[in-house]
C-alpha cells in the first residue's frame, strides 16, 4: 500500500567489515553499488532518495581508496511487467566481489511484511502491485551478499514494512574528511541491520524530501563525517529517533537497529597504499623526489620502498609510492 504524497517504506541498513590488508601491488578495493529506485511514482520520493545515494557513494569514492562500481535499476525495469525482479536477483546473484571490496544494495520504493516472523520487509521490485511471487526479502538480499564476504556490506531498504492484512532532514556533506570515511568505511568490523520502521508501521517520505528514514541516516552519517572521531554506534543511535509524521493512522515512525561492530586497532592503510601504487604513479622530478600526488605532495622525506619503488609521507601521515 502507499498512501498519496507520502512514502510508505521500510529502510535496512546491513554492514559487514573485515581488516584484510591488500598485498602490495593488489588493484584498489572495489565499491560496488547497487541501488534499485521506483522512480515511477513520483510522490514518494524515490528520485532524490536515488540522487542522494549516488553522491554518497562518489563521496566515499573520493575520500577513500575505493573505487565505484555503480549498477542502477530504475524507471521502466521497477514497473509491472518491467522484469525487475530478475534483474535485481541477477546483479545480486551475479555480483563478483574479492575479498577487500564493499557492498551497498539501496532500495527505494513500495513494500511491505509478508508476516513469517521476520522482522525485515519484502521489497516491490516491480511497483506497487508487485506479486508476492515476485517480492525481494531484505533478508535474502543480506543472507546473498553476506555470503560473498565483502569487506563492508550495507544493505538498505526505504519503504513499507506494515502488514499484508492490516519532514526529513537534509544531511550536510560540507567539512566531511577523508580520513572520516576512512574510519567510517575501513575502521569497523561486524554488521549493522536497521529498518525506517518496526513492523505494523508505515514509512513516509515525499518528493520533495525524499524518504523520511533515509534523510534523517543521511544527516547523522554526514554528521558524524563532521567528527574527528566518527562512531556508527553514534551515527545509528541518531538515525533511529522517532520521526513525528501526520498520517489518521501513525503518527510516529519508528526506525530499527541492530549494531554490531567492532573498532579496529588501526585503519588498514596498506590497502591504501596499494591502490595509491596503482592509482597514482607518477615520473620523478629531476631531483630525484616524485612528483607530487593527486591527493597530497611528496616533496620530503623520499625513501627506497623495499619493492623497488619511491615513497614518502605526505603532511597528513599518508605514504604515497611511485614507480620509477
């Protein structure tokens, strides 16, 4: 069901993070994204949800060593008879992951609890009229993803998650800093499970604001890239307050967690700095020292990497390597 000008929907969030350090000369990490959109029904939300999402996963593109895959499917393919349901099972299916890359699946659109016990909802892949045959659980999509053992594994739903029988805020992505996706992104291992709603309640959202569950995860996790310190025990706490909605039948929108991560020793910068070998090289100066790097000058402290290679450390404690 979906009631007018207003996104019913349910959002899950699962992380999956394991320190695996890249051996040296390894291509960089992968981030693959898949993001699933109704970007037919126009008054839930589902477009800017979808923008939105896009320009976080560049943001993590940017900031950290991983590098975007990005596969959409939107529009025509998630209408009736528009084949959305296999499409979305093949990507998942399909998807090759090694063992340092991250997952994110996003799905935004109409939904709801097929009422078996599980806390999590079905996602209507092909419209709101979507068979039951056809529904996605969020449940298989974890289980599926989880079981390819990606570094970091997100997977998040925002639509219904009420029974078959029965204003967001914008996250500020200004003074975020990479080495706050670092320790966001490479930091933290375990998983996180969150939905916009508890089960018998609506998720809302808009046009104009997007998904309400999505905007307020959005606004914390951006929040918290504002920190020195970033911390998903933080950032999940603040996406899950009780969002005031006016609805005759709800008038809270109750989100859902289940954290559990763990905090590691250190950020595994050697995954980093094989990408940056990669990514980065570059001819040396005349005087022997690298050229400067895309993401910061190494004009000191040059030293013989054991592989042969020059590196050096920039300002902020990066070591970055070049190929003679």
């Amino acid at each position: 069901m979906r009631m007018r000008k207003f996104k019913v929907h349910w959002a899950v969030l699962t992380l999956l993070i394991s320190m695996v350090a890249l051996p040296t000369g390894v291509s960089a990490a992968t981030l693959h994204a898949i993001i699933v959109a109704d970007t037919n029904d126009a008054d839930i939300g589902a477009q800017k949800d979808e923008e939105d999402i896009k320009k976080l996963v560049e943001n993590i593109g940017q900031n950290t060593c991983l590098q975007p895959a990005i596969t959409t499917i939107d529009g025509a393919a998630v209408a009736p008879g528009g084949g959305g349901y296999d499409k979305v099972k093949s990507a998942i299916e399909n998807l090759s992951v090694a063992a340092n890359d991250v997952v994110l699946f996003y799905y935004s659109g109409h939904g709801a609890n097929a009422e078996t016990g599980s806390r999590w909802p079905g996602l209507g892949v092909e419209g709101q009229t979507t068979p039951r045959s056809r529904w996605i659980e969020l449940a298989w999509v974890r289980d599926t993803l989880k079981a390819k053992n990606p570094r970091l594994f997100i997977a998040m739903a925002d639509a219904c998650n009420v029974f078959l029988s029965g204003g967001g805020g914008r996250g500020h992505q200004r003074g975020a800093q990479p080495s706050a996706y670092e320790q966001l992104f490479l930091g933290y291992s375990g998983s996180i499970v969150a939905s916009g709603s508890i089960p018998e309640q609506y998720s809302f959202g808009g046009a104009d604001t997007g998904g309400l569950f999505t905007q307020q995860f959005l606004k914390s996790l951006y929040q918290g890239l504002n920190s020195a310190t970033p911390d998903w025990n933080n950032i999940m706490n603040q996406a899950i307050q009780a969002i005031p909605v006016r609805h005759p039948q709800q008038s809270v929108q109750q989100p859902q967690k289940d954290v559990q991560v763990i905090k590691s020793r250190g950020l595994p910068q050697s995954a980093c700095a094989a990408s940056d070998n990669i990514l980065h090289s570059s001819p040396l100066h005349p005087n022997g020292t690298p050229s400067p790097s895309p993401k910061g000058t190494c004009a000191d402290n040059v030293y013989e990497h054991k592989n042969g290679q020059r590196c050096c450390v920039d300002k902020g404690g990066k070591e970055h390597c070049y190929n003679d």
